[in-house]
C-alpha cells in the first residue's frame, strides 16, 4: 500500500465554494477522479490504496455533496448533467492542466464526454468506472417514458423536496441507511460517511446531499445525439463495468450497452472489460479494477493495434 501526500482545500465558484482533495505529487502527469451519484471524493479512497504513486490523483466533491456549498436555494431549480460538466471545467481550470487523465465513476461519465467534446484534446485518456447504468437511465426519454420522467424528476420532487433535506438519523440508523441502498460493509460505509455526514442536534446527524441533487435530470439528449457524442472522436477509453448491474432493468441495459458499444468502432485503443461486482466494486473489490488501470496508463495510447 502506498503514502500518498493528501491535501485538502475549497476553490470558489459563482454558487460557493467546492470541497477539493488530492493524492500524491503535484509534479507528476494528473488524474482527475470525478465522483457519481449521491458520492463524494471518498468513493476513490480505497482505490487509491493500490493505485500507484506514478501520478498526481485530484477528486471533488460535487456542490450539493460532501462537504462542497450546496448550489442552489431550496425548492430551486433542478440541476442538468451540464451543469455537472461546467463544474469539472472550473476545476480543471483552477488547476491549470492543460490536458489530464479523466476517471469517472458512473454518472461522471456524462460530464466528462460532454467536457471531451467542448474541450477537444484536454483528456488525453479516459477511464469510465461502471458507465453503463447511467448511460442506460437515457432510455427512459427516448422511449415512451416521458410521464414517469416527468412525475419522478419535477411533480415528485416538489411535492417532498422539504423532506429530503430536513431527514436527521441516529449515527446508527445512517450506517444502515447507506449500507443497505450500495451494499457495502461497515467499514467501507463509514469511510464514505466521513465526508457526507454532519452532527444536526440532540445527537442526530444529517446527510449532506442537497434534495436537488438527489434528482439530477439527465442529458436530455435523444439517442441519435447521445452516439454522436459517444461515438465522435473519443480519446483512449477504458471502460471498467460490474458484471452484476442493479440499477437498470433489461431494456435499459440493452439500450446502453448498445451506445457504449460506439466507444470501440471508431476507436483502436479503446478496451471495455467486465469485473465480478456491483456498482461500488471500485470500493467493495477495488483490486480487481487496478490491473486493468495500470496496463491502462502504462499502454502507449498511439499504437495501431487494439487493446
């Protein structure tokens, strides 16, 4: 296991400011870890226990989540997947890469191919960590799902936002709570607890994930678009995805293993690989992940070859 140098700070952003962590050495190539989901930077903490010290490893907290500001008033407007893009453009920018490695956790693949294409060049390589169910999630408005989108990301939300934010638990009842939703162990849950649980009052505590960002609305995008955006002029890609996906249900896994499949024709140094898991596997089995990372970044990404 390697000592990593940790340092932790706050960026200021037009919304307030953003919970900033790296690992590592500032003088080496960058990796830019971008968190999913309803998670925080401490998604990648047991990863980075067995990733190598060749690299400078940056991560984030979203705002709304972990410990950054949240973004906007409550009962607010709902966040898009752009603005999750606007936000790795300004961190990136604080830290003055001209290009960088991108990984992304699930959701995060999003605003990494969104940033890809408006900044042509600046990832040099990008490792998407179990893309496919959010990529799957697009379904749902392309295909007659529009009153079920509609009802869960605007009708449903405004009619319990307040509940969202004012919930309090025990410390107890909060180990459960996120125990039970990602199927992690005590020990992994309360390493992710560190950085999104808070003390309220009389002994409870509170999460701190903002109600909006608990309905992040998706691209938008209909299915013709989201290829484009897959499918053009992609960087090295390395797709890590969980044999066992429990977010979607068959259609949607067929409509995003469909997309992904994009990644790969147009692309000779693109691999997509399948690791015994679940969502989390990065923190459940984050040594089955690590292989595939290094041989990644060790590759000389000019070759003609296929991975």
């Amino acid at each position: 296991m390697s000592n990593k140098l940790i340092k932790e700070w706050f960026v200021e952003m037009p919304w307030g400011k953003v919970a900033m962590i790296s690992w590592g050495e500032s003088s080496k190539p960058p990796i830019l870890m971008v968190h999913g989901y309803l998670d925080t930077a401490a998604t990648f903490s047991r990863l980075l226990e067995l990733l190598p010290d060749t690299h400078y490893y940056v991560s984030f907290d979203f705002p709304g989540h972990g410990k950054s500001d949240h973004v906007l008033p409550p009962g607010g407007p709902l966040v898009t997947m752009t603005f999750m893009t606007e936000v790795v453009r300004r961190v990136v920018d604080h830290m003055g890469w001209e290009t960088f490695t991108y990984m992304g956790h699930s959701m995060a693949f999003f605003a990494g191919i969104f940033y890809h294409h408006a900044f042509p060049g600046r990832i040099k390589r990008m490792i998407n960590l179990d893309p496919e169910p959010p990529t799957g999630n697009q379904y749902y408005l392309n295909y007659d799902y529009i009153e079920s989108w509609f009802m869960y990301h605007h009708q449903s939300y405004y009619d319990n936002y307040h509940k969202m934010d004012d919930k309090l638990y025990t410390y107890e009842e909060a180990i459960a709570a996120m125990m039970n939703a990602r199927s992690l162990t005590r020990e992994q849950t309360e390493l992710l607890l560190a950085r999104c649980l808070v003390p309220a009052n009389n002994g409870l505590y509170r999460m701190t994930f903002q109600s909006c960002m608990r309905r992040i609305t998706g691209s938008g995008l209909p299915e013709y678009t989201l290829s484009c955006a897959i499918a053009t002029d992609p960087p090295p890609v390395l797709n890590i995805n969980a044999t066992t996906n429990t977010h979607n249900n068959p259609i949607t896994v067929e409509f995003s293993r469909n997309l992904m499949k994009k990644f790969s024709e147009p692309s000779k140094v693109h691999r997509t690989v399948y690791v015994e898991g679940k969502h989390d596997v990065h923190i459940t089995n984050p040594d089955r992940l690590v292989p595939y990372i290094i041989e990644f970044l060790n590759r000389d990404t000019t070759a003609k070859s296929k991975l």
